[in-house]
C-alpha cells in the first residue's frame, strides 16, 4: 500500500498482559463526521440507502441475526447479507477516503421523485 512502511499502534492502559502491537499500513488523517442537512458543494460523499442503512441497522445496532432481519425486512437472508456487505464497504470507503457520508431517505412507494 502506497505511503510508506507501516506503523505500529498499541494501546495499553497499564493492567495486566502487554499488548502486542498491531501494524496499521494504511495512511489516513484526522477527521470528523458531522450530520448535515446537505453536502457541501464539491465534496466526494458515499451514499446509504434505506434498505441498507435498516440492515445494518437491525443486525449490528439491534443484534438481530441475519435470518431474523430478513424476516422483519420481508426479504431473503441472503439479500441482507448482500445489504450489510454494500453498506459496511461504502462506511469504510468513506472513512477511510474521508468522503461524506449521505443517507437517502426513503421514498414513498408510488412517489414519482427519484433518489
């Protein structure tokens, strides 16, 4: 990965057995996440979507299982996994790239305004 040798990050808080050191190799800076209403003219953003947002939301928030969110979503298991694997790697693109994070909200069904 480009930027360099690795570093190594430990965290120790003075108990018990020392840590071993992990090595992080991917550069990234400092920054934060602030909702908004809009994103910033010119600013990178990753999108969630509805369904994605409630299968992350009931799997890791609400620790239901995979079967069990399918069943409260009305979809197959394997839509929700596909759901949780889209969602977890647009969090992370957009952690890691810095990138704003928008959630669309969901429509009406029948509404003629699209996303």
């Amino acid at each position: 990965m480009p930027g360099g040798p690795p570093w190594r990050w430990r965290r120790w808080l003075g108990r018990g057995r020392i840590p071993k050191p992990r090595f992080i190799h991917a550069p990234f800076r400092s920054f934060s996440y602030v909702p908004a209403p809009s994103v910033p003219p010119g600013m990178e953003f990753e999108e969630i979507l509805p369904d994605e947002l409630e299968a992350l939301r009931l799997v890791y928030l609400e620790k239901k299982s995979q079967s069990e969110a399918a069943k409260i979503m009305g979809v197959s298991r394997g839509t929700v996994w596909r759901l949780l694997e889209s969602g977890r790697v647009k969090l992370v693109r957009a952690l890691v790239t810095g990138k704003a994070i928008v959630i669309i909200a969901p429509q009406p069904e029948g509404s003629s305004s699209s996303p």
